[in-house]
C-alpha cells in the first residue's frame, strides 16, 4: 500500500467497545439530504425511554461534572441521561477487562468499588 493511499485511509479502532461505536455513530450521522417540506426532528437511531428519578445534590454535582467533560470531548452537548448511559457503559467495560461476570461479583458495594477502581483484586485473577 503506498504512503498516499493510508493517508486517505481513515483510522480503524477495532479494539473500540460496540456500544462507544453505536454511540459515536448516532451522534456524528451525517446530514442527509431532506426534501424542502420535511419538518420536524428526524427519527432517532435507536429508541429513548423516559425514566424519572431522585438523586442527591451531590450526584446531580457529579453527572454535571462529567457533562462539562463530555461536552469539552465532543463538542456538543449531551442529556445528563446519555451522561449516566455512558458512565454505566463504562463501568460494565472496567468488569469485563477485570474478567468479573455477575456470578463473580463481590457480595458487598465496597468491594465491588474497591475491584473497579484498583484498589482489590478480581476473583477470576486468583484473588
């Protein structure tokens, strides 16, 4: 391959997580042409449920605060909704890279954050 063709050639990741992609490929679709008489919003790629819920000040604090970080990476603004989808999607990556499976988990929350932030070790690692 010469050095023009991989320079035109866009950067593949295929070691990125299917549900980055996905959420990557819903935000950044590119604009299609639409006749002069459409209106509206156009369809969403995948469906939204609405959930109520009551957090505390401090976790309100928190997703804001990952907000204002996802905001600076991708240059748009995201729902405090896609803010806590991509914090649990994070998480779930951390279990799979530290080999737990719901039938390894910790039986206590301490542990199981202690495991996700490197402070124990997993159970499927020996420990």
């Amino acid at each position: 391959m010469s050095d023009k063709s991989r320079k035109n050639k866009p950067a593949e990741q295929p070691d990125q997580a299917a549900w980055l992609q996905i959420y990557k490929a819903q935000k950044t679709r590119m604009p299609q042409a639409e006749p002069a008489s459409a209106r509206g919003r156009p369809a969403r790629i995948a469906a939204l449920t609405r959930i109520n819920t009551m957090i505390s000040a401090s976790d309100k604090a928190l997703l804001m605060k990952w907000q204002a970080i996802f905001k600076m990476r991708t240059g748009r603004s995201l729902t405090l909704g896609e803010v806590a989808g991509l914090l649990a999607h994070i998480c779930m990556a951390r279990m799979e890279t530290l080999g737990l499976a719901d039938s390894f988990l910790p039986e206590s929350v301490d542990e199981l954050v202690a495991l996700l932030i490197g402070e124990g070790e997993g159970r499927a690692s020996g420990g």
